[in-house]
C-alpha cells in the first residue's frame, strides 16, 4: 500500500500516485518470475487506487503499528482486487481529481463494475493507452492472439 497527500498537502496527489502506479507496474513487467528460467516470464502486478478521506494513527503497545484505516483504504484496495494483471484501476473520484491534476496521464473509462461491499462503482483504467499500444505491438511482433481476459477488458473499456 502506498498513500500521498497524508503528511502534508500536495496538490498534484492523485497524479503522483497515478504515476506511481504506472511506473511499478512498469518495473514489474521487466522482473523475471525466475531468473534461472526465463520461459516462466514477467511479474504481472495489478494497481488500484482511490481519493479520500482517511484516519491514520499508532495501534498497539506491544508492537505498535503506525495504521490507516477506512473507507477510502477499503475502496482502494477493492480498485487493486477488481483491476486486471498489467493494468491499473481507479475509482470515478480518483480519475477526475487525475485528469486535473496530470493531464498528461493516459485514461479511459471501464464502465461500472460491481464492487464487494461498495455495490456498483464506475471506475478508469489509468495509462490504459500505452497498455493497449503495448498490447497491440506484442500482437505484431508475436503474431498471437490476445489473451481471452485481455480482450474482453479491453472491448469493455
């Protein structure tokens, strides 16, 4: 988990952590599964991410734990399991406050999909432009079909 904006304001918050998330998804796909067995590929993370409020303070006196805590950590943790392998998913209130903030970070819309305990949200796909160019040059260089799940996520966004 990664959080911006707690210690002190910054303005550009949501782009960061949506650059953030571009770049570790990024580091991800160029990290071998296994280095003695390149066959078994790249590591393929999913991000999520949402904007909002939240509490955020020491727990425990045995092991204290700096922690944070609610809804907005709930929501952001259900846009990282509802996102795909390689892609990054935020939440309606996240893509504006992106879009305002860093204009220059490729977005597209998913639609609404169902979230766990949240109901139906509509949610973004951050970067999703440089993910289907990336996508449609592995197909001209491979010459391979798309992955069953890939291709659906991508007709739906």
């Amino acid at each position: 988990m990664a959080v911006t904006n707690l210690h002190k304001d910054q303005d550009d918050h949501a782009a960061r952590m949506a650059q953030f998330s571009i770049d570790s998804v990024a580091a991800a796909s160029e990290t071998l599964i296994d280095t003695d067995d390149p066959a078994k590929g790249f590591v393929k993370i999913r991000a999520g991410f949402h904007s909002g409020p939240i509490v955020a303070d020491v727990v425990g006196s045995r092991c204290p734990k700096y922690t944070l805590f609610g809804d907005t950590v709930n929501t952001a943790s259900r846009m990282e399991s509802n996102s795909l392998p390689s892609r990054i998913q935020c939440s309606d209130r996240s893509a504006e406050l992106v879009m305002a903030q860093g204009p220059d970070i490729p977005m597209s819309a998913r639609g609404q999909i169902h979230v766990k305990g949240k109901g139906d949200m509509f949610t973004h796909w951050v970067n999703e432009f440089s993910s289907v160019m990336q996508h449609a040059a592995t197909l001209d260089t491979n010459g391979a079909q798309p992955e069953e799940q890939s291709k659906q996520s991508i007709e739906k966004a």
